[in-house]
C-alpha cells in the first residue's frame, strides 16, 4: 500500500536497524511518534460539525415547517416589531401542529403494523415514553473529570476486591518453627527470545480491534506488518 511504502522511505528505514534502539520504551516512542507523524501526513486530522441523529418520523415537510419557524424567530429577535412577534408565533403553532400530527400518524402506522405482537407493541410503547433512554448513557450531567475520576475510583476498588478474594481463597500452608517449606515445581526466572514466523503467528490470532491510544488503524497496521515486524521483535524481546 501507499503508506506501507511511505513508512519503508519516509526516514523510517532506521526501524529495521535494531541497533538504533536503546530499550523497549525507547523502541515504543519511536514507533508511535513516526507513525503518527507519516499518518499526519498522508491522511491528516479533519474536523466537520457532525448533525445530530434525526428520528424516523420526521419528514421534509416538518423540516420545512421548522426552518419556517426559525426564520421567523431569528426576524422577530432582530426588528422587535409586533407584526414579526405575531408572524413567530403564527409559524410556531404551524410547525407544532405540523410535527404533532406527522409524528402521530408514523406511531399509529407502526402500531398497525405490531398487530397481536405483543413484544413489538411493548417494545413500542417503551420508545414511546423513552423508558430506556437513560441505560447506558454517559452520564453528561458531570464534568469529564470527575466521570473519569469516578471510572478509575471503580475499577481500582474491583481490583482490590478481586485481589481480596484470590488472597482468601488461597490455601494458608502452617510450618513449625525453624522448618522451612522448600519450594515444589519448575522455576520460572526468564522469558525466552522468539523470532519474526513466532511474531506474525501470534499477531495473526490476536483479535484485529482498535484502541485510541494505537498510532494506526489495526487494518493499516497488518498492511505495514512487514515494514514494522524488525521494531515488533525488538519491542517484544527486549
């Protein structure tokens, strides 16, 4: 691909001489840092105003009706007059009355449609009076910072309790005094060195999911797996 090309060229070919690399955290800082920088420059960040989601039900003559009525707001707010206030709220009852009837008429079709099926119609009515509109929600009535706050507070506290119940689960071994329990089964003291088919074969079965913090997308990841495996073995060796 292009950018399996780019990073082969573009003064990454240092990351197949492995003794450019000092440590592990060494290696990761570069890696991370030219691939951003190589991603930044062929595929650069874009920002654009996302719309929100429209429901279903609204159609273009709502639209219509609700531009209308901005329109005429955004009038009355600049002239002030009585003529543009009672323009606004002409087209304010209008568009009401437009959205009420048009929303009526789609959930009295989609009820027609549930017939006898009870779970649809269920279903239906808990849309209806946003039952689960508040389940897994992210919770935007806090700061972002207390939110994470609060995330890492949870899991801290979930790995202590589980850290608590390994403890307690473990069998206690007694000994007398001055006899010492000798240490039973295979010493586990290093970790040995694996090579490049090793690599791809456990790459291969890892599951291809993308994280935040990853410097590219996992699919750009495997097309450049060829360029990166010297810096990969590095990384996992050292």
């Amino acid at each position: 691909s292009n950018l399996s090309h780019a990073i082969s060229l573009y003064q990454f070919s240092d990351i197949s001489k492995t003794d450019k690399f000092i440590n592990c955290s060494n290696a990761l800082n570069i890696l991370d840092s030219e691939l951003l920088r190589i991603l930044d420059k062929h595929a650069p960040m874009k920002e654009f105003k996302a719309n929100p989601c429209q429901d279903a039900w609204i159609n273009t003559k709502c639209q219509k009706a609700r531009r209308f009525r901005r329109k005429t707001e955004r009038t009355n707010n600049r002239l002030q007059t009585p003529a543009s206030k009672e323009a606004w709220k002409e087209a304010s009852k209008k568009a009401s009355s437009i959205i009420d009837s048009t929303l009526q008429s789609f959930y009295s079709e989609k009820f027609s449609l549930c017939g006898n099926d009870k779970k649809k119609t269920y279903q239906l009515v808990n849309d209806l009076m946003d039952k689960e509109s508040h389940i897994n929600c992210y919770p935007n009535d806090k700061p972002c910072e207390i939110v994470a706050s609060e995330m890492k507070q949870f899991f801290e506290d979930k790995i202590k309790k589980i850290n608590t119940e390994i403890k307690k689960s473990q069998p206690i071994i007694s000994k007398q005094d001055g006899e010492s329990i000798d240490f039973e089964g295979s010493q586990f003291s290093e970790f040995s060195l694996i090579d490049e088919s090793q690599l791809m074969e456990t790459i291969t079965e890892l599951n291809k999911k993308n994280c935040e913090l990853d410097p590219l997308p996992i699919k750009l990841f495997l097309e450049c797996i060829d360029v990166l495996k010297p810096i990969l073995l590095f990384i996992v060796n050292d």
